[in-house]
C-alpha cells in the first residue's frame, strides 16, 4: 500500500492537513479531524472545539477514521482512494453532519 506523508504537494492525490486527533470508538485507533486542502467537495464547513474550547472554523472538515493509528504523526495525509462512512449523528454534536472516510490507498 503506497500512503505517504505529503511533502510539497500531492500530484493529483487528495491531500489534507491534519487538525487535530481523539481516540477512535472504544479506544481503537484514531479519529483525526482534516481539513481537505484540494477536493473541497468532499468536506464540509465546521466550527470545531477541541476539549470544550473552540478550534476554529474550517472550509472543509473530513473525519479520517484511523483505527491503526498508520497517521499518528502527519501533519498532512494525502491519499487517492477513500471509502465513505455515515457521517456521525447523535453522540458528540461536535462531529454532527461531518463526513467521515477511511483511507484505502
């Protein structure tokens, strides 16, 4: 599997840069907050808060579900193909309506 943290830029890959992360469902992997810096279809905008304060607001917010935790330490993932979840409802209504991906390649 070719994944890569991005250096300049993607060539053609969607690319992101990393927000912030929280532990993933149960404790599994990550949950890490995107904006997507070249495909803004594909996110939306959010105010964001991070441990009850706010982040910010941002154009176009994805949730990387990251259960292995492969992207701990990227400031940016670039990816080509994705897999698209149920955007998150109920539970954390700071994640109401955003979508959420996993990152194939």
């Amino acid at each position: 599997m070719l994944l890569t943290a991005c250096s300049d830029a993607c060539n053609g890959n969607i690319e992101t840069t990393v927000l912030f992360a929280k532990p993933g469902p149960n404790g599994a992997g990550r949950r890490i907050y995107v904006d997507v810096v070249n495909k803004p279809d594909l996110g939306i905008q959010k105010t964001l808060l991070y441990e009850g304060k706010e982040f910010g607001t941002f154009p176009h917010v994805v949730i990387i579900n990251d259960p292995s935790s492969r992207f701990a330490k990227n400031s940016k993932i670039c990816f080509t193909t994705y897999r698209t979840e149920a955007a998150a409802t109920g539970g954390d209504l700071t994640e109401e309506g955003i979508p959420q991906i996993t990152v194939e390649k």
